[in-house]
C-alpha cells in the first residue's frame, strides 16, 4: 500500500524543475529527480530530506529508453510507482543558435557563423528530440504506473516558442510547437483510462540554460533581454516561485480533475501583447 504520492521530475537538477522538485516535497510527495546531472539532482535532493521531506535523486538520460526502464525498476523499488510525471528534460544548445535573427545577404555562403544556411543536422536533430522524445520516451515508461490508478497525471513543460518562434532558435522553437501538439494528443488517448496530460509554457526566466542569450559576461543585459522586456507588459522576468500555483493546480487530482489537454502560460502576459 502506498504512503506517499509519487511525483517523478526529468530535468531536476535544472533551477526551475528543482523549484517544483522542493514544492510537491512540501506538498507530501515523495519525489524522484531525475537529471543527466546526476550531482545536480543529488544537490537538489539532499536540501528536501534536510527539510524533512521524501527525495532521491536519479541519474539518467531521457533519451535512452534502456537507461529509463532501469531508473523506473529503481524508483518502484524506493518509492513506489509514479503517481505524477513532470516532463522538465529539454533547452537548446547554441550549435544549433543561428547567428543573425533575420537572413542577411551572403548567409548562405558564409561559414564562419551559424546561419540558417549551414545548421549541423545533428545539433538541430539533437534539440529537437532532447525537447520531444525526452517527453515521449518517459511518458511511455512512467504512464504504465498509472494505468488503473485515480488522480494520476503527467506535466509537461512547453514554452512561448510553442505559440510564436523566437528568433535564431529554429530546432527549440519547433520542438516546442511539438511539445505543446503532443500534450493535447497524448491527453486524448489517455482520456479515458483517468491520465489527465497538461502543460505549462513559461515566459522568460533566466536560468543558467539560457544565460548566454540574455547576459553579457560582464553581467548587463544582452539586446535580446531589452527585446523580451519591451515585450513583456509586467516589464521583467518571471522567477522561478511564480510557475508554482500553475503546477500546484495542474497537478491537483481535486481541483484539476477535469482538466486536460491545456497549454497554460505563466509569462507575465507576453503572450498577449501584439507589441503595440
């Protein structure tokens, strides 16, 4: 018999999935963290026992479905099966960042910068399925725990590229689109067998994944960041405690119970503003 609601976290070891991590802890889950940095995760859960909450951390790559099977036989073992998945595993990676946001005259011909033009097909292939299959390949392995269980559901975490892409991110605009149009199928199929599916679409945070994007080493911002504030109604970037009542009511097998399928944003209404 359970003791305790297990909530399952890709990406853990991240700022903003560490910050859910640290919520549902104190909400009464026992959480698993799961990250490729398996020090990270540790980091992350080693704080929530030392508040008196339920944790252990995983190492493992969301892209290898072996790896997955072997960190969820663990997790049975130690936890108990998963009663809530957070797909948070994803980012970009600036091998595939194109230099320039719109096309300048001669792009297609240079190859000393990214462009459009020459974007390796292995880095642009290497985001596209961290974002994706990094969801898919644990919704595959974790769903199974609740199969014929009430109040389960699985979160995934979409963005603002999902509604409009952003400039020079091509392969992460995209596969977040994907994200989104997965979570709505994936609420579909899972509908009837009591697997609510939803997502949450952060604005802009900084965080280290994306630091490089928006500061310069010298600590001011980049004019990507000026572009994003313009664009931003609230006028600044979001922190991390302000994802928590979207997750906190998503999650919730009561409040939420009849939810699914939804792409929530929580971006300081940059989603709603035409700029003018």
């Amino acid at each position: 018999m359970e003791t305790k609601r297990v909530c399952v976290i890709t990406g853990a070891g991240g700022v903003l999935c560490s910050a859910f991590a640290e919520d549902l802890a104190q909400r009464g889950y026992a959480v698993a963290l799961l990250d490729l940095n398996l020090e990270a995760a540790e980091k992350y859960a080693a704080a929530i026992r030392a508040s008196g909450g339920t944790a252990k951390a995983y190492g493992c790559n969301v892209l290898d479905k072996d790896i997955l099977e072997k960190v969820h036989a663990e997790i049975l073992k130690d936890l108990g099966p998963c009663s809530v998945l957070i797909n948070g595993a994803g980012g970009n990676n600036p091998k595939a960042t194109t230099a320039h946001e719109v096309y300048e005259p001669g792009d297609e011909s240079r190859d000393d910068i990214l462009t459009f033009f020459n974007i390796p097909k292995d880095s642009f292939n290497f985001v596209f399925n961290l974002n994706l299959m990094g969801i898919l390949l644990p919704s595959q392995v974790f769903s199974v725990d609740m199969l014929g269980r009430e109040g389960c559901s699985i979160l995934n975490i979409s963005s603002m590229n999902a509604f409009t892409p952003l400039t020079k991110i091509p392969a992460y605009s995209s596969a977040k689109a994907a994200v989104s149009n997965f979570t709505q199928w994936l609420a579909v199929h899972f509908a009837n067998a009591g697997i609510r599916v939803n997502a949450i679409a952060p604005g802009f945070f900084s965080t280290q994944q994306n630091k490089a994007l928006l500061w310069n080493e010298d600590g001011t911002p980049t004019p990507r960041t000026g572009k994003i504030l313009a664009a931003t109604p609230m006028g600044r970037f979001g922190e991390p405690c302000e994802l928590l009542g979207a997750l906190e009511f998503l999650t919730d097998p009561v409040k939420a119970s009849f939810v699914t399928g939804v792409v929530l944003p929580v971006d300081g209404g940059f989603s709603a503003y035409s700029g003018v």
